[in-house]
C-alpha cells in the first residue's frame, strides 16, 4: 500500500478545506472520480487506469452496457475503504445518471436515479418542503452506493437509509429490469450486497416534513456515559460518542427534533468547527501520535475541547462534509457487549502504539435498533448493534492496527462493514457471521448474475468464485 507521511495528511486535509470553502461547499478535492483516463477513489488509495470506462446517462444505457460487457463495476461517489470499486475490466461512473425520475407529492415520494448524490437527493427533497427522517454523516455519496453498503445512522428508534426506502429497480446480470419492494428477497440482497446481485437503477423515497434538529457535541468523563449509556439512548432521538486513547473523556454528540429557530449562521459556524477538528487531528493529532506524546497527552487537549450547540436544518445537522483525509474500518457487536468491545479496541491501540507509534485515532461508537431486515448482509441486520469505527489518519503505520484489528474482529465474531477497510473477510469469515441469511444471499446472487459480470476481486473474497 502506498506511504504516506505525516505532511501528506496535513496538507491534503487543509488543501481539501480550502478549496471546498472558495467553492462555497461545490467542490470537493477528496473524492472519487475519473480523469485523464485515471479513476482514483476519495482517498486515492485505490489508483489505476481502468480498460474501459462509461458514463450512461439513461436506464437505456444501463441496460445495453451490462448484456455487452465481460464484467463491470459500478460506482457513484467512490467514498469507499476498499477495493470494491476496482473493476477486473469495466469501470462505470454514475455521475450523468442522476436526477428526479417521478414524484408522487400526496405520499411524499420521490424517485430518484441511482447515481443522484445524497446531498442532490437532499436539495430535491427541501425543494419540495420534505425531507430524509433522518441521514448518515456524510452527503457525497450517491444514493445506490448508501444503499449497497446499507449506510447507517444512529439512534434509539431509527438506523439506516434503507428503512425509508419504498422500492427500489435492479437490473440484472442479462439486462432484465425488476422493481422489488423490501419484503422481497432481492431488495434485501440489494441492501448491503454490495453491487453483486445487480445494478441498483433508481430508488424511490419516502420522505417526511422538513424540520430543524439540534444537534450538540459536549466533552464528558466516560465513567459517567459507560453508566449512563442506556439513559443517554432513551433520552436523545440520535446520540453516538467520540472515545479517545489514553484518555478519560468522551465526546457525547446529540441530535434532537426542535421547534427552535435555526441559529444564526449555523451552517458557517457548523463548516468552522468541523474544519478545526479536521485540521487538529491532521496536524497536532498526528504530531502527538507520532512524537510519542500522546499518552501523556490525550487526556490533558481532549479535556480542553470546546462544545457547540447548534439549531440547523435536518440534513445540516445530520450529514457533515469530510474533509479529514482518513481511513475507516467499522463493524458492529450486540448492544450488550458494547463496553467489553470497546475496551478491546481501544485497549489494542494503546498496546500497539506503546510498541510503534501509530496514526492518531478516533473511535467513533454508534447504535441501531433491533428488527433490522431489509438486508440479507448489513452488519446492522437482525440484532440491536453498537458499531464500533476505528477511524485512524491516512498516514503510515495504520496498516499494523488495522490487521490486528480485523484478526480481533474474526474472534470476537464482530460483522464488518462493507464499504470501509476490510481487507481480510473471506467467504467463510461470512458463512460464519451471516448463517442462513449469508445462503440465502448466494443463492440470489447466483439467479440474478449467474455469468458473474458484477463480481471483482473483493466480492470474490468475499462470496467465492
């Protein structure tokens, strides 16, 4: 995997800030796109010049591109940890195939292409006077690609995008176009499959009102949220925690429906404050990491960390801009085990860094409700889950983390998220997670492309040959 030092996250990230900033939020340099023939992904791990390389713009072409090709992937955004958007011959963007394909204004439902990025999809929905019930954290992704890695939020009653999904039109591996709702077995393969059982073509939305949130970070002691956690869950509609190494504090991070006026430039104020956070974990972060200090230090600056408390409208609130050049491995572990799962993860990092210093982390803690089935695969399915997201700067060293992470992940039986990391998973690592639901998966994988025209290197991993 390519070096990175520590220079290269800080500048990348600041340079990411400033040209999304004099673009008044239109241009993101971290993200996944095709140019001069050469496809990078957000991160611009994932680099090569693909054989060939399309852009329909119409459900026509879709069609004609997938009975023609050899194989193919897809991709949207590219906002992805893998190599699941590394096609063997085909690359495909989805970027001209994007836009309004009905609305139905008496159910506020809109149907919507599936390359339409989130933040597009939003914009639709405010045009309307509506809008998601609630959202991941990130905008840049296309609507097809949230979908197929079953993307989620966090929350006492709501989790995942899919739930507000009214049907979705996949095409197969031979061209042929269905429309499948989520009592279906298809739609659940769709969710979280990953692309391997078809191409996602446009996705019908149910929509609420629009309405304000307010959201509100604050630093805590996590003696006081590790036994106050299922209180926090109870009282808040979304809630998730910034966990820290060496450290005694938590960042608890609120999101609740408000009647308030929305606060006096809020989004400034919210794209000032992200962008600080960004730029200290790129630059003083990553200074302490690797100089060494940061067991001395993490709970002393983590301690001095000033809260906000903004009033911003839904999407504002929910969706943030990611301009910290990072990488993510995510998964999830019953409800019940969250403190044990934590302390392993944690406890690993602060091992491993007093051997070698490794990149400055964060670990982002997340939770879904039970009764989860629009998906045969997602992480989230079934049980109610903490998801655990070891977030780690870009730079060299995360490497050794990351592997001894997922090793710990097979043992403790964790589920992997399948749009981040992930580099070690086999078909029997989800034989052993997913059971019968991971059987079911095959099986309509193999009616829908049997010729194996969506498969690549990871989904090979991942559901065999």
């Amino acid at each position: 995997m390519k070096t990175r030092g520590y220079f290269y996250v800080g500048f990348h990230t600041t340079l990411n800030i400033i040209l999304n900033g004099l673009t008044f939020g239109n241009y993101l340099w971290l993200e996944g796109r095709v140019l001069n023939g050469l496809f990078r992904n957000w991160g611009r791990r994932f680099r090569y010049q693909p054989q060939k390389f399309e852009r329909p713009a119409s459900e026509e072409e879709l069609v004609y591109l997938i009975k023609q090709a050899k194989d193919l992937r897809f991709f949207g955004s590219a906002h992805s940890f893998n190599d699941g958007i590394v096609a063997d011959t085909t690359l495909v963007s989805l970027d001209r195939y994007a836009g309004v394909v009905r609305e139905d204004k008496a159910n506020k439902r809109l149907t919507v292409k599936s390359g339409t990025r989130v933040r597009d999809v939003v914009r639709l929905l405010l045009d309307r006077g509506w809008a998601f019930a609630a959202l991941p954290s990130h905008d840049a992704q296309s609507i097809a690609g949230i979908l197929s890695t079953d993307v989620h939020g966090t929350g006492r009653d709501w989790g995942f995008v899919s739930e507000t999904i009214v049907d979705l039109r996949i095409i197969d591996s031979n061209g042929q176009v269905k429309t499948v709702v989520p009592t279906d077995d298809l739609f659940r393969a769709a969710i979280g499959g990953v692309g391997a059982v078809g191409v996602i073509s446009e996705v019908t939305v149910q929509a609420v009102d629009r309405f304000h949130v307010e959201q509100k970070f604050e630093i805590s002691d996590l003696s006081y949220v590790e036994s106050h956690l299922d209180e926090l869950i109870e009282k808040h509609d979304h809630v998730s925690f910034y966990l820290f190494p060496f450290s005694t504090k938590c960042q608890i991070s609120t999101w609740n429906r408000t009647r308030k006026a929305k606060s006096f430039l809020g989004p400034l104020r919210e794209f000032i404050a992200i962008s600080f956070d960004a730029l200290l974990a790129a630059w003083f972060g990553n200074l302490m990491a690797y100089t060494g200090a940061l067991k001395k230090l993490s709970n002393f600056t983590h301690g001095l960390k000033q809260g906000t408390d903004l009033v911003m409208e839904s999407n504002k609130a929910f969706n943030r801009t990611i301009y910290h050049l990072h990488q993510e491995l995510e998964f999830t572990v019953p409800y019940e085990q969250t403190w044990e799962m934590c302390k392993k993860f944690v406890g690993l990092y602060e091992y491993m860094y007093l051997e070698k210093p490794i990149p400055y982390p964060l670990f982002e803690v997340r939770f879904t409700p039970a009764g989860h089935e629009q998906t045969l695969l997602g992480a989230g399915r079934g049980r109610r889950s903490t998801w655990i997201d070891l977030v780690l700067d870009d730079s060299n060293g995360f490497e050794p983390y990351y592997a001894a992470a997922e090793e710990l992940m097979k043992q403790v039986g964790a589920r992997p998220h399948l749009g981040k990391f992930c580099q070690t998973h086999t078909r029997q690592d989800m034989e052993k997670l997913h059971s019968t639901s991971f059987t079911k998966f095959l099986e309509i994988r193999d009616q829908q492309d049997p010729q194996r025209k969506f498969a690549n290197v990871f989904t090979r991993r991942l559901f065999g040959a």
